[in-house]
C-alpha cells in the first residue's frame, strides 16, 4: 500500500528514478489478517468519530501499528489515528 501512494504521487522521471531506488532498499511488511482486522478497527473508530479516511491509510496505519513500525509522512490522517487508538 505505501509502495501504491508514492508512486500514485509520483509526478517526474526523477521522482519514478528515486522510488525505485527506495524499493530496492526497503523492507515489506506484510498485511495479515490481523492487520485486515486491525484496518477494519481503525475504520470503526474513525468513522464512530465523523472522520473520513481512505482505505489506503487504514491500511498503511494498521500494518504500521501491527508491526510496531513508524510511519514518516505529510498526512494529517495518520495523526488523528494514531490519537484514537491513544484514545481507546
């Protein structure tokens, strides 16, 4: 998923140049079935709290906490998450 929205917001050939190289340098984290479960968890909380977030960042935001990884970005969204599950 997080490999998906940079190259979703990849606009350049030195943009398309940098991702690849970070492709070959980075690790996956897989999305079991608990970080689908875990997904779903954070849609619940979030919607029950009038927030819309995508499915991409339920994703990245559950694999994120299920693997006890950080996650660096520009998205508001990964903030207010990050405050409901300190919240519930």
């Amino acid at each position: 998923m997080v490999r998906i929205e940079l190259w979703n917001g990849a606009r350049s050939a030195s943009d398309h140049r940098l991702l690849r190289e970070l492709e070959e340098q980075v690790e996956t984290a897989p999305t079991t079935p608990e970080v689908w479960a875990l997904a779903r968890e954070l849609a619940r909380l979030a919607r029950g709290k009038g927030l819309t977030v995508s499915a991409a960042d339920l994703v990245i935001a559950a694999c994120a906490e299920y693997h006890h990884l950080g996650i660096i970005h520009y998205d508001g969204h990964f903030d207010q998450l990050e405050k409901l599950r300190s919240r519930s």
